[in-house]
C-alpha cells in the first residue's frame, strides 16, 4: 500500500524568467502515483513552462524538480529519459516519417507500437506519411509517441487539441485505463470541463503562480450553492425581498438567493403578497464558473 | 550514443535528399564527361584526377545535408523529443555529425567510382598508370584529391552546423555555407593582402584552410597562404574541433 502513495512528481519553490520577466513564481506542487492530474490556467499561465521544466528541458533560475524522488534538471534527467513520455505544445513530427516509422524511433518493441496503435484507433493511416495527416492525426501520432513506451509519468500538453467529440472520448477512457494501472498524467488545459471528467486533482495556475492545488472533491465542494425560486411576478418579489434585507439577485425569469437561508420565511414574503411561487430549486455553480471565481479571486 | 545514431541514421536514410543526391552527383558527372569528350588529352587527365567535378557537386549537397539536418529539429518542434532521449543534447549534434561525416565518405567513394567508368568513354591514350603531378600516377591522384577534399570538406561541414545551429532556418546556413566554401579562399587572400602587418594571425584564419588541396597540388602556393602544408592540415583541425565545440554549445544552450 505504501507504493501506491509514493510521489511521483515533486516542485518545489520553481522561479522561471526569461530574460527580466518573470514567468514563473515560487510555483510548487506535488502529486502521487497513479493519479491524472489537471494544470490549468488561462493562456499564458506558465502551463506549458512547468511541463518544459519537469522534462529537464528548460532551466530554472531557483526551485528543485523531483520525477521518482530523482532530480530533475536540463543536465541530470536520466529519470525522464526512462519513465517519462510527453506531448509538448506541437506534436513533434518529420513530415518525411510515416507514423510507424515515428513510433519506431521511440521504441523497439512492435508489441508496444501495434497496442498504441490500436488503442488510439490510428490502424487507417498509420503507414501513411506524416505530412499527409489532418491536424486531428498529427495529435494522435503525439499522443501516441507519448504513450507507446508505457512510461510510468505521461506529461500532455492540451492533448485535446485538434480531436474530434469522439477521439476525445476514446482518449478520455484510454488514460483513465492507464491511470488504473498505475500511470501517472500530468495534463494541461485551459478548459477545465475538458478534463474534469478524468482527472483526480487539479493544479491551478495563472500569472506563474499556483492558485490552489486540490482534489477535485474538494473542487465541488467549493462550488457555492445558490437557492432558485420562479414566481408568477419575479420583479415585484425581487424588490419586496430586497426590502426585507435579502440578498437576491434577478438573473433571466428567476430569483437567485444564498442557499444557506431559511425557506420558511422568505417564501412567507413572497405568498403575504400574493405572488404565486411556480418552483423552488437549489442549483450548484458549474465547475467553470468556480475556476473563474477562483481566478477574479487570485488576481486581486 | 549507439541509439542516437541509430536514430539519426533512421531518420537520414527516409529523407529523400539522401537517395537523391548520389543519383544527381553521378547524373551530374556524366554531363561534365560528355563536355570533355573534345578536349585535349592533358584536360581530360585533369577532369579524371577531380573526378568530373564531382567533388565539388558532392560539398554541394553535404551542406544542404548538414543545414538541414540541424535546422529541421527546430523547425518541426522535434528537438524536445530528441532532447528528452539523451544524457546532453550535444551527443544529438554529435551524432548528426558523425552521420553527415559517414555520407560525405560514402559520396567520395562513389564519385570515385563513377569516374573510373566514365573514364572508359574518355581518350584512349589515359591510362591509371600514367604518371600525372606529384609524380604520381592518375589513378593516385584521383585518390589523393579525393582525400583531400574528404579532409577539407569536413571544416566546411562543421562551420555549417555551427551556422544552422545559431539560425532559425537552414536557409541562412546554407547560403553562407555554400558562399564560404566558393568564396572563402579569395576572401583570405584579400584579407592577407591588405592587411600586410597582420598576416603573422591573419593566416591562421579558416578560410585559408582551404588552401590545403591546391597547396598540395602546386607547392608555390606557399607565398600565398603563407602557411606550410602540415600547418595547413593542423589548421584544418583546429578549426573543424573549434567550430564542432562551440556549435555543441550553442545547439545545447538553445532554448526550446
Ligand atoms: N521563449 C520565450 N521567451 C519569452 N517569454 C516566453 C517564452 N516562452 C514563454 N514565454 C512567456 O512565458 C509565459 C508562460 O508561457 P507558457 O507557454 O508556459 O503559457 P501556457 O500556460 O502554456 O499558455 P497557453 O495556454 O497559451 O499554451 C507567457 O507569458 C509567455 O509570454
Ligand atoms: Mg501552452
């Protein structure tokens, strides 16, 4: 049991600049095998950087990298060299190449590469050169460079791009079978719905620094509740609320309130004034709408 | 290192350039020897021993080859792939170096070839054994200015890649390529003659390198480039070692 909660990836105090920019702040972060976990943040974040530097690809003015418990830099990534596969920015592809041949140079086993090929569903055009393929294949061929050598630490930089509803899903399935058996993803995004569906943990960025780092339980938990009531004359309650000291705001035909008030009352208002109550609800902020809030939040 | 190579040979071999140029040298070749064909016995040697200017086609090619080679990494978005896979990222520069260097050997091979055939559609009166300059045999001659400019073409080759490895595109690396390696030796003799205080340092600089193979052929030379042969083949070294060095460099130290 004790593998199972071994750190994969470990950052700690990450500063990035380029040139006298900073780009990155005192970013830190860590997360456990097995688990997919989401970086997100608007473009520009640091998304892409982070990965860069996990990948030993980019130095860093300060901080200290950590894949496996062993450390990570541009001159000492034998760690990422072996356990580590990754799709950065542009899939990395030779127009000269078929995608076989791709595949062919990132791993000897044809085992491995028929099983990638499969799962991604590329059998029709594998062969084909690569500088025929629609962007949708170039992404997969990525993907599939990623994936092919079964590394124990996957890093996808929007992998979503470019794939169709249905790629999506299949791609979707594939990492949460991999996750199962014990792969860990890092992948970034800057629509979190995109990945909310998969991932175990998200990973906040925007303006180089991390804004919160949580499960995503923890993410619905935060979600703020909001109590919905339709009425017959929802400007004439709004206001009659209003004067009673509630906090109501009218959004299109309903009245949205706090969900921590008590019913009683607040409907009694409303009925004294002859107003017909058509429906009550209570409604939850949708995952985007947190991650917005979150960002106005972390800006001020 | 085995691995590196064995993927630059991988991706060298599926690149059309590479089947293309051999076939176009040769075609090339036999267009110059058809063109000899009226010429005066004395020409004729003279085109056998530089092989039908098929050296000179073949450096050509090897810079293109070298330009692009590097270039194309960055320019495909490859290079973080690649740079993931090795220990340091000069042992990628390296190894397409070593792959450039093994072509360009292959390419003299093959030049010499062509031109042992092509000499059969030659004057009759040439013979391998007849004795030609160095007092050497054709056949000899042949081989040494085939070694030669194997030896000389290796500089030009690593100031390409050290010129790819600084540029965006493999354009800019092949046309100051190409434009030192035709232009190169008057632009040192310029150098050397104006500034004549200087030539004690001027002399060493690299584009009297390419001196080596006509200093060889005609010793008077000497006067020009005022370096002696052996220096001339040092220089040659130096400069291949130097301009490998700080391309590595430059190619490991770029952000990608
Ligand atoms: N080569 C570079 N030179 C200068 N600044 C750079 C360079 N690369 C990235 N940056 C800056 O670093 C910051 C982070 O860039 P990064 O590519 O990591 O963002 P991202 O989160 O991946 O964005 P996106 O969602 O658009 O991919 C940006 O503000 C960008 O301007
Ligand atoms: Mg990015």
């Amino acid at each position: 049991m004790q593998h199972v909660q071994e750190k994969m990836v470990q950052v700690a105090g990450i500063r990035k600049t380029f040139g006298r920019r900073v780009v990155l702040r005192d970013v830190s972060f860590e997360f456990s095998t097995g688990k997919i976990v989401g970086l997100v943040g608007p473009n520009g974040a640091g998304k892409t950087t982070i990965m860069k530097i996990l990948l030993g690809l980019t130095p860093t003015a300060a901080g200290d990298v950590r894949i496996s418990g062993q450390p990570v830099s541009v001159n000492t990534h034998q760690v990422v060299t072996c356990q580590v596969g990754a799709l950065i920015e542009r899939p990395a592809i030779y127009p000269f190449l078929s995608g076989w041949q791709h595949l062919q140079l990132t791993t000897a086993s044809t085992v491995q590469m028929d099983w990638v090929v499969k799962a991604l569903q590329m059998t029709a055009y594998i062969h084909r050169p690569a500088n025929r393929y629609s962007l949708g294949m170039k992404q997969k061929l990525g993907i599939a460079m990623a994936l092919v050598t079964r590394p124990r630490l996957v890093i996808l930089d929007e992998p979503m791009n470019g794939l169709d509803p249905q790629s999506v899903k299949q791609l979707r399935d594939l990492l949460v079978q991999l996750a199962h058996e014990g792969t860990t993803f890092l992948i970034s995004s800057h629509i979190l719905s995109e990945l909310a569906k998969i991932i175990d943990q998200v990973i906040l960025i925007d303006q180089g620094r991390v804004l919160l780092q949580q499960t995503m339980t923890q993410l619905h938990q935060s979600a703020r509740a909001f109590l919905v009531i339709h009425t017959a004359a929802n400007q004439r309650a709004c206001q009659l609320l209003q004067s009673a000291g509630y906090s109501v705001t009218l959004r299109e035909d309903q009245l949205s309130l706090p969900a921590s008030l008590a019913l009683t009352p607040l409907l009694k208002i409303v009925l004294d004034a002859g107003i017909q109550v058509l429906k009550v609800s209570q409604q939850r902020e949708d995952l985007e709408t947190v991650l917005l809030r979150l960002l106005a939040n972390g800006r001020e | 290192m085995r691995k590196t190579l064995w993927r630059e040979i991988f991706k060298f071999k599926h690149q059309r350039l590479a089947w293309v140029t051999p076939l176009l040298v040769a075609l090339l070749m036999g267009g110059v020897a058809l063109t000899t064909h009226r010429m005066t016995l004395s020409d004729q040697k003279f085109y056998v021993t530089s092989g039908y200017v098929g050296f000179q086609w073949s450096i050509l090619f090897l810079i293109v080859i070298s330009a692009t080679s590097v270039a194309m990494e960055f320019e495909y978005g490859t290079i973080k792939q690649l740079a993931m896979q090795v220990p340091h990222r000069w042992l990628i520069y390296v190894a397409k170096f070593l792959v450039v260097l093994g072509y360009s050997m292959l390419l003299h091979v093959l030049v010499v070839g062509v031109t042992l055939i092509l000499k059969v559609s030659g004057d009759p009166r040439m013979h391998w054994q007849t004795i030609y300059r160095y007092h050497q045999s054709l056949g000899c001659n042949l081989g040494i200015n085939a070694l030669l400019d194997l030896y000389g073409g290796v500089l030009i080759v690593s100031l390409v890649f050290l010129l790819a490895s600084c540029s965006r595109h493999g354009a800019t690396a092949i046309a100051v390529g190409v434009g030192a390696c035709f232009m190169g030796e008057g632009l040192s003799s310029l150098l050397l003659g104006s500034f004549k205080a200087f030539v004690p340092w001027l002399k060493w600089n690299p584009f009297n390198m390419f001196y080596l193979q006509e200093e060889y052929g005609n010793p008077d030379y000497r006067t020009m480039t005022h370096l002696t042969i052996r220096q001339l083949e040092i220089g040659n070294v130096v400069w291949t070692l130097l301009f490998i060095g700080i391309g590595a460099v430059i190619f490991s130290r770029r952000r990608l």
